[in-house]
C-alpha cells in the first residue's frame, strides 16, 4: 500500500517541478537570424544593425545593436520588431520610440538648395526588416527569420546632349520625391516632398547623374528636372516625368536613357529613350 501511494504521487511531484510557463515579468531567449538574400547585387552587407523591439503589453522599447544572428533575453511580451542599418552620412531617423512611427529620412543637409552638396551619394543605402506580434516565451520554437531589404532605389540616368558644345556644364535634381519613409510599412510619409540633387559627371556625348531616392511621394509625380548653363552664362531647364519607371525597380536600381537637345533660340527639350532594369530594356511603359 504504501510504495502503492509513492507511485501514485510521483506523476503530480512531477507536475509541479516542470519549466513554468513564461508569465509576465518572467524572461525567456529569443533568436535572430538575419538573411541576407535581398542584398542588392554589387553592395557588401552593414557591419552592424539596429534592431528595435517593442512590447505589446509592457508599452516599452528594447534596442540593439547586433552584427549577425544573435539571442537575446528578453520580458515574456508579444513584440513588433524592426531592423535597419544606421550608417549613412545622409539618412536620418526619427519616431523611434513607436513600431508605427519609426521613420528614415533625408537630412536637411542633402536636399537641393541647402549649403551643403545636394545628392545622395550612392553609397548610401537602406536596409530594413519589419516584423509584427513575435511572441516571446519559453516556449518558442526556432529563430525569428529578418530579412533585411533595401529601402532606396538606385538612380542612374545616361543624358546624351545634342548640342553639347554650347553646354558649360548641366545639372540634375528630382522633385516630387519622397523626404521621408515609415520604416514598418516602407510608405511615405506625409511630410512636404523633397527636392533631391543627382550627383552628375561629364562623360562622351553628355552627362551621367546618380542618386538613390525613396521612390515619390504620396499624390505627386517625381520629375527629373535637368537645367543646362550655356557658354555665354545663360541658363535653360527641362523634365521629364519618371514616376512610373522608377515605381517598377522598388529597392534596386534602374538605368534612364535620356535625349537632350539644346538650343538656345528653342531651349532644353528633353524625351526618354529608354530604361534598362536588372538586364531587360524598356522603351515603352507597359
């Protein structure tokens, strides 16, 4: 009778000696894996990210800065989770305290017109990962997966120059373009659009610009405004709409073939020739 009654017992010792459940206040381990497969084609991976971690319940925000696949621990919570990298000299960040604000913009600095140069060196890229409602707990099956895309798109636009020879030198900028971008949902926000200067070279027959943009902003179409100065001083302007040719390559980069003939008596006409994505030229929109 009595090993009869220990028998018995044993099953409910067992029960209460078990791992708790994760209960609020308790902490538990979380993994990161980062993946790196949308990095864009030619760029190395940052050294470091920043990895934000908001709790649902608790109200508060947990940061990081982490150079690969890391554990961390953390109060048992369900969290909404970004990851980006800060290391450009022309981005800034703002709202961080909030998983639906938290957004990257252009410093001041690097819009047209500022007293600083206006472009956007190439160099400069984005790359972030949003993540909502991770549970944390004692409990969690396998790494929460990051997968770290780029937030800018590349802009690369070939100015071939009929009449180049009455041209000192020539100028690119975008307008209309996106100043700032909410990092969880990759929109725009609504703050006032953004002039932008392309880095421009001259090169056999034109010009070369560069720039990395946000994409538009919301309801207003983004222009490439070029402006060309003439041997005797003075100066003429066209554009051209790029809003829907940019809009195809979202987070890489795209090529624009453009036709400029300057005359001073007519002016600075300008059309699009083509547009090359990735290895397929377009020369109509779809």
């Amino acid at each position: 009778m009595k090993r009869s009654f220990i028998l018995t017992i044993l099953p409910f010792l067992a029960a209460c000696i078990h791992e708790p459940e994760c209960t609020p206040g308790r902490t538990a381990p979380i993994r990161i894996s980062l993946d790196w497969s949308k990095l864009a084609e030619g760029r190395e991976k940052p050294d470091s990210m920043q990895l934000f971690l908001y709790g649902r319940a608790s109200g508060r925000c947990a940061h990081f800065t982490i150079g690969g696949d890391t554990t961390l621990l953390l109060t048992c919570d369900d969290y909404d989770l970004l990851i980006f990298n800060n290391n450009s000299t022309v981005f800034g960040f703002r709202g961080l305290d909030s998983f639906k604000n938290a957004e990257a913009y252009i410093l001041p600095g690097e819009r047209a017109g500022a007293a600083q140069p206006g472009y956007i060196p190439c160099a400069d890229w984005l790359y972030a990962d949003a993540r909502e409602g991770i549970a944390v707990a004692a409990d969690m099956a396998g790494p929460v997966p990051l997968t770290p895309g780029a937030l800018v798109t590349e802009i690369t636009v070939q100015i071939a120059v009929e009449g180049l020879d009455r041209a000192s030198a020539l100028d690119a900028r975008l307008s209309g373009a996106a100043s700032g971008l909410y990092l969880h949902s990759r929109t725009p926000s609504p703050d006032a659009p953004a002039r932008v200067r392309f880095s421009t070279e001259a090169c056999e027959g034109g010009y070369t610009a560069h720039t990395v943009t946000f994409g538009c902003s919301s309801g207003t179409p983004l222009m490439l405004q070029m402006r060309a100065t003439l041997t005797d001083g003075s100066q003429r302007t066209s554009q051209v709409d790029i809003t829907d040719i940019s809009g195809q390559a979202p987070g890489g980069s795209v090529q624009v073939n453009v036709g400029v003939n300057l005359n001073p008596e007519l002016g600075l006409t300008a059309v699009i020739r083509s547009w090359k994505i990735g290895d397929t030229t377009y020369t109509e929109l779809q």
